[in-house]
C-alpha cells in the first residue's frame, strides 16, 4: 500500500529540538503556562517514557494538549516516542539542566508558581 507508515502510525514522528539550540526566552516562555508545569513536575516524578499524552490529567481538551506538548518539545524540556497507539514522554532532565542550570529544579519547588498544581 503506498500510503501505509512504517510502525503502524498515521502520525509524523515528533520533531525535537536541541536544548543547546534554545534561547532563555524560549525557555522561560515555554514554563510560563500552569498547565506545562503541571506537565513537566508530572514528568518529573514519573520514570521515562512511562506516561503517555492521554495519561495527564489536564484541565484542556486534546488540541491544547498537543500544543502545550509541541511547545514543551521546542524548548528541549521533553523528548516523545510512538509506542503503538501511544505517544510517550521523557522530561530531558540532564540535557536541560547542563543548558539551564537550575531552572527546572526551580519549577520544580512546590511554592514556587501558584496556581499550577
């Protein structure tokens, strides 16, 4: 079939971007929603690759998730994988922080942003 994909997905595969190829203000950009941190502190305290998209429970629908997700990859804060069906995560902790160091272990402070748990 000459539209079958390889892997069994319809999807294109999730296009990532170096964290050393990010500018602060993409970064501080991309942290400045309550609903990516949530993300990102989920992701946190979650072994890799273990959560899938649709695993998050998140006050936005399906669409605002994919971009809350695209936005997260532009910055270098996660890495996705197709799995089957499922699109899994992986915060990029280390890659992050050698660019950024201790910004992501600032966002993950309880009291340090309100309103995003």
């Amino acid at each position: 079939m000459p539209n079958e994909v390889t892997g069994g997905s319809h999807r294109a595969a999730p296009v990532h971007t170096d964290p050393e190829e990010v500018s602060l203000l993409t970064a501080l950009s991309a942290v400045s929603d309550p609903v990516r941190i949530q993300l990102i502190r989920e992701l946190a305290g979650s072994a890799d690759w273990t959560r899938s998209c649709g695993s998050f429970d998140v006050p936005v629908g399906k669409a605002a998730l994919s971009h809350h997700f695209s936005v997260l990859r532009g910055a270098g804060l996660v890495e996705q994988r197709d799995e089957g069906p499922r699109r899994v995560n992986r915060l990029r902790r280390e890659e992050f922080e050698a660019r950024f160091p201790g910004l992501l272990a600032l966002l993950l402070k309880d009291d340090v942003v309100d309103g995003a748990r």
